[in-house]
C-alpha cells in the first residue's frame, strides 16, 4: 500500500478508539479546499509497508484501531490485503472515503475487514462536478451511500463547509442523500493552506449562526448531528 501520511495516535479520528492514521496516496478528485496536498504529489515520500506494520505490530496493547485515511484509500490495488493484515493482529479498521469507488467498499465489507466507515458527502449531486473539479460519475456516490447505510457497522457521513461552494440551504439536499443516516458531522473549512489559494480567506467560513442552522437542518434527516 502506498502510504504518504502516518499518524502515530489518536484520540478523535475513531470514535472512543486510539487509533493510528495512515494516509494513502493519491485521490482522484481536485476540491480545492483539499488540505492533505502533500497526498495529492507524486513526490510525496513512501513510507514503509514493513516499517509500519512492525510499529503496529508493537503498539498492538496501546492501540485499539488503524484508520485509513487518505488521499482516497480505495485506489490502493492491494487495499483489502493490506487491511486483512491489520485485522489478523486484532485491530479495529475504519475506512475514510469519498464514496467514488463503491465495488471497493462492498468488497470490503463482504470480506468482513471493516469495522466503521467514513464517508465524505462534498454536496448536493448537482454540485459535486464543481466542488471537485473532477467528472466523476455521481452514481457511485449515491451507490457507496446506499451501500453504507445498508451496512451492520456504524458510520458516518461528513462534509467539509465552506461557504465559496455551498449555501446554508445546500443542506436540505445533502440531508435527502443520506436521509435516515447514523451519524452526520460538519467539518469546519480549514482555511490556512489549500489547494487553491484563492479560496484560503476568512470569510469563506460560516459563521456560528449558520452553522447552527445547518445542524437544525440535518437533525431532520440524521440520528446525531455535530460540528466539529
């Protein structure tokens, strides 16, 4: 597995776990709040497969999950090995997705090497070109939604809310996507260092008012809502 980013511990990343991140390379999208550059460069640095498991494999009383992170991990050819390893030494595994490959994450779900998955919801269906400046296929977004929530593991939907790309009433939509979900969680825009400079300036974030009115929205469609 190509991995370009490792986080020795955690204490947020796996819900009431300590977890290690690995983060792999490479994402096949371009949102231009995108925050992981290094990730996106081919001249990011490999690490070690053997490296990392031997850390794991020493910590395996201190850590109770690994969480894959990204980049996108399920460009990985060899992602279910790689997990399959890291649940034959007793860990927890979380996958951290966009959503664009859904045969990946059922894969992995039928091979039982998961135990709760993250999803990334960038937008509403009909934003999703422009937030990520990609021409994906959005039919495997609301695949790997539907595969998600059909799931038995717990999960969670997420979305990165900057104010340049999505409205307070965006979130009306976003709601219907994952309506009757587990858990929702609005991430805060990380302004500081982006993939497009442009957008890297404070107003583009919403303000306390409007994030608790996106909360009150998604409440009608999700079991939990938090900004975090």
């Amino acid at each position: 597995m190509l991995i370009g980013g490792f986080q020795k511990i955690s204490l947020i990343d796996y819900p009431k776990k300590l977890a290690a991140i690995l983060f792999a390379k490479g994402c096949n999208l371009k949102c231009s709040y995108c925050h992981n550059l290094a990730l996106l460069s081919k001249d990011c640095d490999n690490y070690d497969n053997k490296f990392i498991l031997d850390f794991l494999e020493e910590r395996k009383n201190k850590l109770d999950a690994i969480v894959l992170s990204g980049g996108e991990p399920t460009l990985q050819s060899n992602l279910a090995e790689f997990a399959s390893v890291l649940k034959s030494m007793g860990y927890l595994v979380k996958l951290d997705t966009n959503g664009t490959n859904p045969a990946v994450i059922e894969k992995l779900l039928n091979m039982n090497l998961l135990d709760y998955i993250a999803m990334d919801i960038k937008g509403p269906i009909h934003k999703y070109k422009s937030i990520t400046n990609t021409s994906l296929n959005t039919e495997n977004i609301l695949s790997s939604i539907d595969i998600i929530k059909n799931s038995t593991l717990p999960y969670e939907f997420r979305t990165t809310a900057p104010r340049y790309l999505l409205d307070v009433e965006d979130f009306e939509l976003i709601g219907t996507l994952i309506n009757n979900s587990q858990r929702y969680f609005i991430q805060e825009f990380r302004n500081e260092t982006v993939l497009n400079p442009e957008f890297s300036v404070k107003n583009n974030l919403f303000s306390k008012e409007e994030l608790e009115k996106i909360i009150k929205i998604m409440s009608n469609y999700t079991d939990f809502c938090e900004v975090r």
